[in-house]
C-alpha cells in the first residue's frame, strides 16, 4: 500500500491540511487514528464521495485500489462540508447528501479520473474558501499548543462560559474540548513514535508523557490505549 500526501494550493491552505492519496493492489486493512481533522474521501473501488467526520476512537479501515481525499485542519471543514461538525462525528457520510446535485457530479468527474493527481484537482477545484470566523481562530490556536492549554484560561479569553465554549467546539469540530485537546495530545505524540519508528532505541516514555502534556506514563498509556486501542509500544512495533 502506497500512501502520498501533496500540499494544497496556496488559497487553500489555511483551510487544508492536505490531499492525500492510498494506492493499495488488494484489500488491506489499515488502522486510522483520530487526529482531530475531518475529510472528504473518494474511493474508486466502490464509486463513493463522502465526508468524514472527526474520530473520537481509532477505526480499522479496509481499503483497495485508489483512494484520494483532502483532509482539513481542525475546524475548517464546516464551511466546506455545510453541516455542523458534531452531526458527522466518527461517521461516513455521502457528500451528496449534503452538497446536493453539487456532490453527485463532482463523484462522476472523479470516477471518470485516470490517477490520483487529476483526483486531487478535482477536489481543490470544488473547494471554494470563506473567511475565518473567530470560532475557527480559537480551535486553531488551541491547534498551535497542541492542545496543551487550560480550558478555563481559554473560555475567559474568549469571553465564553464553559457551555458556550462545549457548544463552539462540537459544532466546529465535532468533539468536546476535554476531548478535541486528548486528541490534539495523542496526535502529537504519534508523530513523534512514528519519526522515530526507526530507532532501535528503547523509548523513554515517562519523559515523553511530560512532553506531550500527560501527567505521567501511566496517564499516556492509558489515554494512547483508550484511542488506539493498543499501548504505546504495540503501536510501534506495528510500524
């Protein structure tokens, strides 16, 4: 299974993290990880354009043939998807559904695509970005600290109570803000296991729980089990 990711263009890039694309000869199963993004995803084997939204647990995804999509940034999807984020949280949902007559052609131009590369312009293409809000701003600033600030300093910033600000993260990014900034942790410190799945080294785990913003190993492990499904050292050994 061959898996690439390309850089979005620059009026977009505020928006999209990326577009990526899997190449697999035959079925595989592969492992998908919450990382706080949703997506739009466009699967050649079974003909299908959907939205995907943010995970809150990690899921075993069965893939063939091409697969192309374009992943957004924590919030940003909202304008583009047309539904507030919490109503496709850990769902797969037909773009049609929601773009209309709009999300059928886009699926019959990507279905009539020769590779990948023309998949993803097809998709940049039908991506036309709005402003900002200043909920986006907040999400994305909480993005920046990898999750690693007090909700309470955050909601008094914002000038927002604790339910105001519950409410501003799951219509933005479909999970709760105890649970978007786990999630913002877990991604961080993946990144970091799966940079250095080359070493033969044993990792220092306690120091990594200190500086991904855990309490302390136990605090990791149980948190990286809880949305893996698996510890932090089966996970590597899977690289």
């Amino acid at each position: 299974m061959m898996y690439r990711e390309y850089a979005p263009p620059p009026h977009l890039a505020r928006h999209v993290e990326c577009f990526w694309s899997v190449e697999a000869n035959a079925i595989r199963e592969h492992l998908i990880l919450p990382d706080g993004c949703e997506d739009i995803v466009f699967t050649r084997a079974s003909n299908s354009l959907t939205a995907v939204g943010a995970m809150s647990r990690a899921k075993v995804h069965a893939e063939e043939g091409t697969v192309c999509g374009a992943r957004f940034h924590p919030s940003m999807a909202r304008q583009f998807l047309r539904a507030p984020a919490h109503e496709l949280t850990d769902q797969m949902v037909d773009l049609a559904g929601l773009w209309g007559k709009a999300g059928e052609q886009l699926r019959l131009r990507l279905s009539s695509s020769e590779n990948a590369e023309e998949m993803i312009g097809l998709l940049a293409s039908a991506l036309d970005p709005a402003a900002e809000t200043s909920a986006q701003s907040m999400v994305l600033h909480v993005v920046a600290h990898g999750g690693r600030l007090p909700l309470a300093d955050l909601a008094r910033f914002a000038g927002l109570s604790q339910r105001q600000l519950r409410r501003v993260f799951l219509e933005n990014t479909g999970l709760a803000p105890k649970v978007f900034c786990r999630v913002l942790r877990f991604r961080g410190l993946v990144e970091h296991v799966v940079s250095n799945a080359a070493s033969s080294g044993e990792e220092r785990w306690a120091e990594l729980a200190l500086d991904h913003g855990y309490y302390d190993q136990s605090h990791l492990t149980n948190e990286f089990r809880e949305l893996s499904g698996l510890t932090p050292s089966e996970y590597k050994a899977r690289l």
